[in-house]
C-alpha cells in the first residue's frame, strides 16, 4: 500500500508541473515575427527581398509607342488590362507594409533598412500611379477578414504621390551617404524623389490640372540637393562616354545610382545588346527625335529632319 501511495503521489504532484507549464514552442525551420526583426541581420535579409520589384515592376513598358520588337506587345495591341498580371500585383507591398508592423529594433540599428523600405514602398507606388493613376493606398497588412479595407476605393493619384514624396523624404533621412550601386541609399532616394516629382508635375501642367508648380518646384530642389551633395557626375571618360556608360559589363557608380549586379557564373541573360540581338528591338525614329543636338537644340528643328536617315 505505501508503495501504491508514493507512486501515486509522484503522478500527481508530475501532473501538477506539467499543468503549470507552457510547452508551446516556435518552430525552428520557419520565421516568425515573435522571433525575427531584431537583429540587423535579419532585416537585412527581409529587405533584400525587395530588389525583385527592380526586376519586375513593369516601370520600363516594351513594344510601346517608341520601342518594338519581332511581336507586338499588349500596349500596341490594346489588350492590356488594369486586372492582367503584368500590374495588378499587391504582393511586394505586403512585404514592406509588414517588415514596418513587426520590426522590433531601435531605428539606430534599422536605420539603412527602414530607408530600403521607404525606398520600395515609394517605388511600387510610383510605377502603380505611373501605370494605373488613382489606385488605392495602404500603410497596413491586410487579411481576409479586412472587409471594408479590401473594398475601399481607389485613392486620388495627387494623395497617393503625396505619400511617395514622403517616403522618399524618410528614406534620405535614414539612408547612408555611400555610393553603394547595388543598395539603396541617401542618394538613391533623392534621385528617385526628383523623378518621380518630376513625372507628376508635367503630367499635370500638360493637362492643364492644379499643382503642377508644387511637384515641379519639388524635383528642382531634389535634383539641385543631389547635384551638390551625391558627388556623382556625368561620365566623360573614354573614348565614348555615353556608349560606354550603357554598353559597360561593369557599371560605374560615377554616374549609375542604382545597378543590378550579376555573379559571372550566373546563368542570366540581360543587357540592351543581348535584347537587341536577340529579340531584333529597335527604337523608333520618335524615340531618336526626343535628342537633343550637340549644340543642346532640338533635332525636330532641323530642316527636313523628318526625311533624314540615322547612320
């Protein structure tokens, strides 16, 4: 009997310590936001994430008006739609909106990966305005459950731009003073400000739509900042500095802010030369005429330029 007792006592009193326990644990092979976000180095490695958008935002639209190929795309075609693949994608805004909601680390430590985060934010909603115009905006992650958030309507491109401009002024803000050609730093952000400023400042003046000015006084003073400060120039070395400045393996952070950069064992086909020759591209002679002369004149103001063969 008094070894029934003992036993039973032991079970009891095992019992009572495993109630009193939480045995829940976070899985090993997976991230969690209770476990990620708190170390430069896992930031580090989310925001890396971010560069695919580069890759496949759509910013640069082929067979347009001025650019063609062996087939014809579907903007000569009329065929693109607001719901085709080739824009209608939330999925890297999800990524930026939340690495914001689940960071855990002081901004002394994020600061350079906040600025990526501005830097993309900004980016996708610029080629989504670009591409779209009005389009709804969103600073939080949204789930099934955000019914009215889902079916919210499309935000006014003047408000959308607005809240680009300020994430690019957060992005300089937090960003470093390098040079760095494949991250986005201080520089990168005031470059991208002054152009994105600059595209929704002519597309109103053009229109005819209100302020025109205030975008445009916006780009001079990004690009005036970045001028002054970046300690990036104009490239003029060689024999042919422009072509060299498109046609180089390397680029050069003299004047390219933001590169692409390839490993040589990479299986990866890229570059303007390979796509000429191999998809037959070729500009149109609108695209030549957007030129200006040596002397900084229109080539539109030539006698008979529209007759005159390109060599």
């Amino acid at each position: 009997m008094k070894f029934f007792k003992y036993n039973l006592m032991s079970v009891c009193a095992a019992s009572l310590m495993f109630v009193s326990c939480d045995l829940t644990q976070e899985p090993e092979d997976t991230m969690s936001p209770d476990t990620y976000f708190k170390t430069a180095t896992q930031l580090g490695l989310w925001t890396q994430g971010y560069y695919d958008m580069l890759d496949s935002d759509g910013i640069v639209a082929t067979n347009a008006d001025d650019n063609v190929d062996n087939a014809l795309g579907e903007l000569m075609m009329g065929q693109r739609t607001a719901a085709s693949s080739s824009g209608w994608n939330w999925g890297a805004l999800r990524r930026v909106n939340y690495y914001f909601e689940h960071k855990a680390c002081d901004e002394s430590v994020s600061a350079p990966y906040d600025a990526e985060s501005y830097f993309f934010r900004a980016y996708f909603y610029f080629v989504k305005v670009r591409r779209f115009g009005d389009v709804p905006y969103y600073t939080q992650v949204l789930k099934d459950s955000d019914t009215e958030l889902l079916r919210k309507k499309r935000d006014d491109r003047g408000y959308v731009i607005d809240r680009v401009l300020e994430d690019l002024d957060e992005a300089y803000r937090l960003g470093t003073k390098s040079r760095d050609l494949v991250k986005v730093t201080k520089w990168t952000a005031l470059a991208l400000k002054s152009r994105v400023a600059l595209y929704e400042g002519t597309w109103r003046k053009y229109r005819g739509l209100p302020d025109a000015d205030k975008y445009l006084r916006a780009a001079a003073d990004a690009a005036e900042e970045f001028i002054s400060n970046s300690g990036y120039s104009i490239q003029k070395t060689g024999s042919e500095p422009y072509r060299n400045l498109f046609n180089a393996i390397d680029a050069t952070n003299t004047e390219v802010v933001l590169a692409r950069k390839y490993g040589n064992k990479a299986n990866v086909m890229h570059s303007i030369p390979f796509n000429i020759k191999n998809d037959r591209q070729g500009f149109t002679r609108r695209f030549m005429n957007h030129y200006l002369m040596a002397d900084g004149s229109f080539y539109s103001s030539v006698a008979d330029y529209d007759r005159k063969i390109f060599a």
